[in-house]
C-alpha cells in the first residue's frame, strides 16, 4: 500500500513523523480524506482529531487550529498545539472545560467570551479523544 510522509509540528516541537497511508482532518471547508498523490492545497484547520490509517492501525491526535499543506507525497500540518491520544492528560482537560465554562455563564467582554469558546473547544477535543 502506498505511502505519504505526514508531520506534524507546533511552536513547541516536531510532534509525529511517519509514513502513513491516510490522514483525516477537518479543514475550513469540512472534512478532508488525505491519500498519497492528493492534489496540493493548504488550508486551516479547526479544532478538531486528526485521524492517522497506518499499517492497519488508527492513531487519533488533538489538534488546536492551524494549518495544513498538502503535496504530492508529504503533508504538513502546523497546529497550535497537538497531542497524541496517550499524552492527553484527561484530567487537566476536565479542569479547562470547568473553567472555560464557567467564563461563558458570567457576562465578560467579547475577546473573553471567544477566548473561552476556543477554550472549551479545546478542551472537548482532548475529552472526546481521550475518551
Ligand atoms: P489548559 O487550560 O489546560 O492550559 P489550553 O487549551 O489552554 O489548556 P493550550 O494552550 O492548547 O492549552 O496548550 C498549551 C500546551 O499544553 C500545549 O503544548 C498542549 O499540547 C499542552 N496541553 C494542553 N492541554 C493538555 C492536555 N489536556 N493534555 C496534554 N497536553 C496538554
């Protein structure tokens, strides 16, 4: 089966690099099914799993925005902030979801409000993989 090398970077670190034989993410525009020899496009990302088909085998990451850049044989996705499933800390998830919560039900500005939808997003993201 082929192949195309997926990497995935964040400000902090080289976060995966494989070769894979598919990867899904959901872009701006929906959902985006990723083989070898895809046309080349770049696009955001949303906060959302990336799902990696490897070898038989399903390998889930969380993924906080960003972008993606597709080309013939390499993808690129370049995230805020990524984790694989096993170094999701569920806990710390649960603690920002409760906080962020709790910043949407008081009456703030809208820079706080948006920040804390983003927050919460996050936070559901790491809780559903996780999970
Ligand atoms: P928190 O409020 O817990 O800091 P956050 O969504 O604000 O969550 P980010 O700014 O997205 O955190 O991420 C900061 C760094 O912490 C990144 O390196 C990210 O990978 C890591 N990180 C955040 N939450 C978790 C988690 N639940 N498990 C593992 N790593 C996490």
């Amino acid at each position: 089966m082929s192949t195309l090398l997926l990497e995935i970077v964040t400000p902090e670190r080289k976060v995966y690099a494989q070769e894979v034989n598919m990867v899904s993410v959901k872009g701006a525009d929906g959902e985006l099914g990723i083989l070898p020899n895809h046309i080349p496009l770049v696009t955001p990302l949303r906060i959302a799993p990336v799902v990696i088909k490897k070898d038989g085998a399903t390998e889930t990451l969380a993924v906080s925005g960003g972008f993606i850049e597709i080309r013939k044989d390499k993808v690129v996705i370049l995230a805020e902030s990524a984790e694989l499933a096993g170094d999701i800390d569920l806990a710390r998830a649960e603690a920002s979801k409760e906080r962020a919560e709790q910043r949407l039900s008081a009456k703030r500005d809208e820079v706080d409000y948006r920040r804390a939808e983003l927050a919460l997003q996050r936070a559901l993201n790491r809780i559903s993989i996780k999970k």
